[in-house]
C-alpha cells in the first residue's frame, strides 16, 4: 500500500509502507510541517513497512528538527526497533 499521512493536532499517523519509492515526497512534506511547526509526532502504528531508506529519512527529519529547536517524536509499534537503529548509528 502506498504511503497515507493523516493529521490529528500535531500527530501525523502513517500508513502504508515508508520506502524507497515514497521517501522522496515524505521528507518533502515533513521538511515544509518541520519548518511551520514546533512539535511533531509521527505514530507509526499502521506502517506496514519501514526500509532502510525511510528509516534514513526519519534520520534526516529529527537531525533537521533538532537543528531548529523543534519537538519530533515517533510513537507505536516498532519504535523499539527504530530507537535501537538510531542508538547503533549514533555510536559510528
């Protein structure tokens, strides 16, 4: 299933699958909310799949948030996961 971005206040729900076909309008469209916003959070609930490719997008959107003070956070399923891939790219 393609990627979906739903909203609810500062909650961005995705469904769908986060990879190489889709990375290039998600960073697009979160790069544009990133600089309107303070927080975001992403729930990643009904991703159906995350590869490398989002993950590393993912990557890029909290170094860009982080860079301009902004709140970014993931919520649901499989954050474990990401956190443990964030945490093991960190200590390279």
């Amino acid at each position: 299933m393609p990627l979906k971005i739903s909203k609810n206040k500062s909650v961005y729900y995705l469904k769908g699958k986060v990879n190489k076909p889709d990375v290039e309008t998600f960073l697009t469209y979160f790069t544009e909310r990133i600089d309107k916003k303070k927080k975001i959070t992403l729930n990643i609930e009904e991703a159906e799949e995350i590869d490398k490719n989002g993950l590393n997008a993912i990557q890029q959107l909290m170094i860009l948030a982080t860079s301009k003070e902004k709140n970014f956070s993931i919520v649901g399923g499989g954050c474990k996961e990401i956190y443990d891939h964030f945490s093991i790219n960190q200590l390279n």
